[in-house]
C-alpha cells in the first residue's frame, strides 16, 4: 500500500484590500486621524518640492493648500512630513495625490499615506494603589543599555528616577532634538513624559524592564520615556516615527514598542518598512515589539473585508494568524533583521487572545499563570490588596526586552545587528534557580505559532 503523503500546510490569502472603494473606506474611517497625510520624501524636500505637492493637490480639486500645516519631528533631518488641513485625507483615500507638474525635482512623488492610529492593548484598564518598588542598584562598573520606551510615559512616583536617562554633558551629536537631555512626549510637543494613562500601562512595561536588570552581572538599566501615547492608549504613526529618530539619535540599544496596528493594505508604509527592518538593523539597534492582542472591532473589521475580497468567514484561529490578520510592526519582522516579536505561551501553545506565527513571531514568554481566564504575568508592582495578574502581548514584549538587556553583552549592539545573536546568547544561559536555560526551543510551538518555537521565561 502506497503511504498517504503529508498533506502541505494550507495557506490562507491575507486579509487585504486589492483596491480601494467607499465601502472600505467607511470600514477603514476609524483606522487613521483625519484632515492628515504623512508625506515621505526621497531627502529633504526644498521649498519647490513642497510647492510641487501643493500644485498637484490643487489640479485634483484640493484648492485651499495656502491653509495646510506642515510638521516635522523637531528639527531632526529626516524626509518625513506631516500635512494638515480639512479634508486633506481625502486625497490619499481616492490614490490621487501624485506629484509630477510643475519643475523637475528628485525629491516628491515618493510615498504617502494616512496617519494611522495605533494603540496599546489596555484602553480602559484603570489601576491604582500601586505601591513604588526599591531603587534599582545601579554599579557605575557595569556596561550601560539604554532602552526606549515608546508608549503612555513613565509615573515618576512609581518608578525609581534613578533608572531614567539623562544625556550626558557633551554627548549630543546632531541636530535632532539637540536641546533636549531627558525623555520627550511626542503626544503634546513637548517635555512632560508623564504617564496619565488609567492603567499606567507605559509604566507597567518599564517595570517588568526593570526587573529583568535586577540581577544582571553585567549591564545596567537606562530607560529612555518617550511618551506616544496618549491618556487614552492612542498614537498615532507619525508620532512614532519621530520617536523612533529620537531614539536613534541619543544613542538607544533597544527600543520596546508594546502597542502596534492592524493593516490592510498588501504593501507596507514604505518608510516604515525601511526605517524599522534596515535603519536599525544599520544602527546596530534591537526593536522588540508586541505580536498583538484580540481586538474585538479590528476582527469584526477583518470578516467584513475578507468576506467582501474572498467571500469566505474568517476563524478565531485564522483572525490571531500574522500571515493572514496583518499587525504592524510585529509583522515587519523577518529572520535577518532586528525586529523582535513577541507573544504569551504555556510552553505548548500560545495565548488564545494574543497573535501567532511561525514567520513572524521570534519570541514567546512563559506566563506566570495558567487558568481558565487564560495566560497571566505577575503585575510588577505590589497593591493594597491581594497579588494581581495581568497578560498581554504587550507585557510579554517588555518581559522579552528586559531579558535581552540584562542579559546580552553591550557588544553585540553593532552595525548590521543580527538578533539571532541576542538569541543565541540567551540559550546558554541559565534560570536564576538553574532549572534550565532561559531560552528553550518547543518544536511543537515551531509547527505553528512561534519560529523555531523560542520560548523564554
């Protein structure tokens, strides 16, 4: 009798929008903020660039560009832009900005796109009575990382302020944001990077960062807050993209980014795409960020769409799948760059309400608990009242960020930064009560849900 061959693994489409029309756009409203495009040049654009911009949105119908207002992060030199003016996001729905009339130039015509949204997974959450952890000792002895947060900003009154950043005299080198020495709130503009979210989610994350430093024999902890979410849990992408080239420039290690968006177009935001799989990786710069939660608007969302590109339903499963339900930045991570995902698992499979993939995800925290109401950490702070659980793709990324900085030589941080190096390193290692390595590989995790199945706690 002949053996029944392995049947191959079914690869089901993505849910992406081939082409644009109204229906999808009043599916998409609430996706990015209105009256705003972000511009992407190939270099700084001159005065007679942008005019270029303008007269091609003026031949399209858009005649008020003597109303629009440009932005661009501080004074960082970086081809980016952010257009505002009523109805301007119009423009870039229909496909018809496209520059070409008026004089030649290299420098328009590149790229655009809406200013999506994203956020963090705990819009609601409230917490308080948390009670301020001991100082992190901190050995002048010790290589120092720095790692920056990019989220909701850091509660000073929890948070010891010994662990924040603070640029040393003369180390400035640039322009971007050469006046400022502490962290930045990219929300309101300016220097107070306070946490005024409910949750205190950005200072949640810093904590369990903190932690993981806690018993490092070699690096000590610099937490770099920059603050690009807001009390609601939302930022926005040109506001991340600015943090990023903030981070870049004062000389950050790692970059924990424990939010992210879901995204429906086949073609990633090309300077996003660049800027995080090859900017960093050239700077020597690891971004470890959030495989994604279960959002209930974002799958119903996602059924719509797929029902009206491929007529079929989509499954719980098929919705928490990376290479099918796209969340940005985890899905921008690949073998050979520096972007790390992460996720939530139990050593055999991953959190039912957290996103998989054997392409994209790179890292699975073990959760502290397992029970019916799913995968949980230890909140990182004591209360008032009895121990707290909390589980999230967002935590298992800053679970993930403290133990590669605490636990990786400062020296693997160079140009063309391989992170299979930072996992390599991990795997020799072992638990504080040498019950095994910090880093695992389940191949049963390796089928479906995690590349080569990485597990850490």
């Amino acid at each position: 009798m002949k053996k029944n061959k392995e049947q191959p693994e079914r690869k089901d489409p993505p849910v992406w929008i081939k082409k644009a029309n109204s229906k999808t756009e009043r599916l998409l409203a609430n996706s990015y903020r209105k009256d705003q495009i972000l511009l992407y040049f190939k270099k700084i654009p001159t005065p007679a660039d942008i005019n270029i911009i303008k007269v091609s949105l003026r031949e399209r119908g858009f005649l008020n560009t003597d109303g629009i207002k440009i932005s661009t992060c501080g004074n960082c030199k970086i081809p980016v832009q952010l257009w505002s003016a009523k109805g301007i996001h119009t423009m870039v729905n229909t496909d018809s900005v496209k520059a070409g009339s008026g004089p030649k130039s290299t420098t328009v015509g590149e790229s655009y796109s809406l200013n999506f949204l994203n956020t963090i997974p705990e819009r609601d959450s409230k917490r308080s009575g948390l009670k301020k952890r001991t100082a992190l000792a901190l050995d002048a002895n010790k290589e120092e990382i720095i790692v920056a947060v990019l989220d909701t900003g850091i509660d000073t009154d929890l948070i010891d302020p010994a662990c924040l950043w603070q640029e040393t005299a003369g180390a400035a080198t640039g322009d971007c944001y050469k006046e400022q020495k502490t962290g930045w709130n990219f929300v309101s503009n300016n220097a107070d990077f306070r946490d005024d979210h409910a949750g205190r989610h950005g200072t949640v994350v810093s904590q369990y960062i903190i932690n993981e430093f806690k018993q490092s024999r070699e690096n000590r902890l610099k937490i770099m807050p920059l603050k690009t979410h807001d009390k609601h849990g939302e930022g926005d992408l040109f506001g991340i993209i600015c943090a990023i080239h903030f981070a870049i420039a004062k000389g950050a290690q790692l970059i924990n980014a424990s939010w992210g968006f879901y995204y429906y177009y086949e073609l990633p935001i090309p300077y996003l795409k660049t800027l995080l799989s090859n900017v960093l990786r050239k700077q020597g710069i690891l971004f470890v960020t959030a495989s994604g939660n279960k959002i209930d608007a974002e799958d119903a969302l996602a059924k719509q769409l797929y029902l009206l590109e491929h007529g079929l339903v989509l499954t719980d499963s098929q919705l928490r799948n990376l290479a099918i339900h796209n969340f940005y930045p985890a899905h921008l991570s690949t073998i050979t760059n520096s972007v790390v995902t992460v996720t939530t698992t139990d050593g055999t499979s991953v959190s039912a309400s957290q996103n998989y993939s054997k392409e994209y995800v790179d890292l699975g925290v073990l959760a502290d608990q397992v029970s019916k109401e799913g995968m949980q950490f230890k909140l990182p702070f004591e209360t008032s009242g009895p121990e707290v659980l909390i589980s999230g793709s967002s935590f298992a990324t800053a679970i993930a960020t403290g133990l590669i900085g605490a636990n990786c030589r400062k020296s693997l941080y160079v140009p063309n930064i391989k992170k299979a190096d930072f996992l390599s390193a991990l795997k020799l290692l072992l638990n504080e009560d040498h019950s095994g390595n910090i880093l695992v590989n389940n191949p049963g995790l390796a089928k479906k849900h995690i590349r080569d199945g990485a597990c850490v706690k």
